[in-house]
C-alpha cells in the first residue's frame, strides 16, 4: 500500500464591520443629542454594539443601538468605545 500526501492551503477572510458614517457626531452643551450606530459587515454576520465610558449624561439604548442624552457641560472627551 502506497500513501500519497497532498497540501492544502485554506483561506478564511473576514472582512472587519465598520460605520457606514465615518463622521463623529458632536454633542452640544444643553441640546439633545442622539446617535444611532449603523454598522455594515461584509460578510452578513449580525452585529451587536456596545459602549463603554460614556459620559454621566449619556446613555446607550441597546434594542434601538442609540447613544442619547443632553450634555450640561463643555468639555472634549476621550476613551469613549463603541
């Protein structure tokens, strides 16, 4: 019995979801401000959003994927993750 060997060279490509708006929304002081997140992958697999180290005033809605509030300060935050 002879055996053969055969190489193989397997690909997997995923492609990394991204915002459809590359934008940065800006929230201004004593406006209300609402941002829904529209994310799109390529490859169709379903997205779920999250947010961390959001302001004091800010909230993240997950069954509609929204960040809200009205801001009473001004101020540049930063280490906002989406």
């Amino acid at each position: 019995m002879q055996l053969s060997s055969a190489a193989f060279q397997i690909s997997v490509v995923n492609t990394a979801p991204r915002f459809d708006n590359q934008d940065r929304p800006n929230a201004i002081s004593g406006e209300a401000f609402n941002c829904s997140l529209n994310g799109i992958d390529d490859d169709s697999h379903t997205l779920t959003y999250s947010a961390t180290n959001l302001q004091e005033w800010a909230s993240f809605d997950i069954s509609s994927d929204t960040i809200s509030g009205t801001p009473t300060t001004v101020a540049t935050h930063a280490d906002i993750a989406v």
